[in-house]
C-alpha cells in the first residue's frame, strides 16, 4: 500500500501544527486509499539535534529519514517563527540529500498567530522544496486559529484540502 508520511516542523503537543498536518493527512488518506503515519522533531530522539550529517543520527532518526525519503506523499507542517519556518526543521532537512527527494509529491502547510504572515509559505518554505526538486501542489494551507481546526477546519479550510488532494491525484497520475 502506498504510504503519506507527515512531517511536523516542531517538537511540543499538544499543537496546532500537529493538528493541521493530521486532518490533511488522513483526509488524503481517505480520498487516495493510502496508509499514513505523522512524525513530529520530538519522535527524532536525543540525537538530532547536534548531528552533523545522518550518519551521526540513532535508530529512530534514521528510520523517520528513511520513511520521509521512502514516501509516496510528503505532507509537511510548520509553525511560522519570525516570518520563516522553525531553524530545527530546517536542520532535519539538512541531514536529507537533495537528489533523495527528487520527483516527490509534497503538500505544505503552516500555522501562525496572524494572517499577515500567510505568505510565509510561498516566500520560505516552497523555494526550500523546489531545492529539492520535490513537486508542490499549487495550492497550500496556511491556518490561524481564526480557522478553527481544534474543532473543525472552516469550509475555506475544507476546499483547500479538497483543491489540494485533487493537485496531487494529478502528480500521482504522472508518476504511475
Ligand atoms: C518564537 C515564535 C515566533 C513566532 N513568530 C510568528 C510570526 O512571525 N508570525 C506569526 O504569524 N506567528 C508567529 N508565531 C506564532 C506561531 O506561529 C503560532 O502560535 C503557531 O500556530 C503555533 O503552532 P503550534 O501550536 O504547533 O506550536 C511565533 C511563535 C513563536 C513561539
């Protein structure tokens, strides 16, 4: 069965970050009939944080690198710190060979305190993706808690999801 793996860009929980990475990730779950798992940095271990290269990393790092290149969807999630992505979550992508990534579906998401900073994504995290040859949906989700995810994602929210999940059944079609 084909595998979405989420990726959380910080470390704490509860999280809004989380939450928005989980209902992406089981809506595409659902539509695409794939297993999925979430990581967050916590699940990274002791290790992460100091290592220099992946080689320097324990067992459970290694296995989420090895998950993250190994997917067959990226569903990526980031606090917004300082109008850019966490430092951290840039470190884990520092340790991941670009060529790895290539040709890989990735959606990305972001939560922040204020709207004004929505366009974060588009200016931060999707030049780091192109970097990766990855392809990036066109449409991304960016969430304030105006949003309402902690009960449950506003219809603006839903039909992102939705335009989102169509975008990647079209990058799915081209890979197969
Ligand atoms: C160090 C720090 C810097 C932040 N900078 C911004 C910012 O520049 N723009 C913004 O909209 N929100 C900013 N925030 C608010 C967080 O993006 C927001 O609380 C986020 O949704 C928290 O997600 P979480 O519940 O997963 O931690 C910042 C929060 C922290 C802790």
């Amino acid at each position: 069965m084909k595998k979405i793996v989420g990726i959380v860009g910080n470390f704490k929980l509860p999280s809004s970050t989380y939450r928005v990475v989980a209902e992406i990730t089981q809506q595409i779950s659902q539509k695409l009939n794939m297993e999925f798992v979430i990581y967050n940095l916590s699940d990274l271990g002791a290790s992460f944080p100091m290592a220099q290269s992946a080689n320097e990393l324990n067992f459970e790092a290694k296995h989420i690198i090895e998950e993250i290149i190994n997917s067959d969807i990226l569903v990526v999630g980031v606090p917004t710190y300082n109008a850019s992505f966490p430092g951290m979550f840039k470190h884990l992508f520092d340790l991941i060979s670009p060529e790895t990534l290539a040709n890989k579906p990735v959606v990305l998401s972001a939560t922040g305190g204020s709207e004004r900073h929505s366009l974060m994504i588009d200016y931060q995290l999707r030049p780091l993706f192109n970097y990766f040859k990855t392809w990036v949906t066109n449409t991304s989700i960016y969430v304030t808690s105006n949003d309402c995810i902690h009960t449950q994602p506003t219809a603006v929210l839903q039909e992102r999801i939705q335009q989102t999940i169509d975008e990647l059944e079209h990058l799915i079609a081209m890979k197969d």
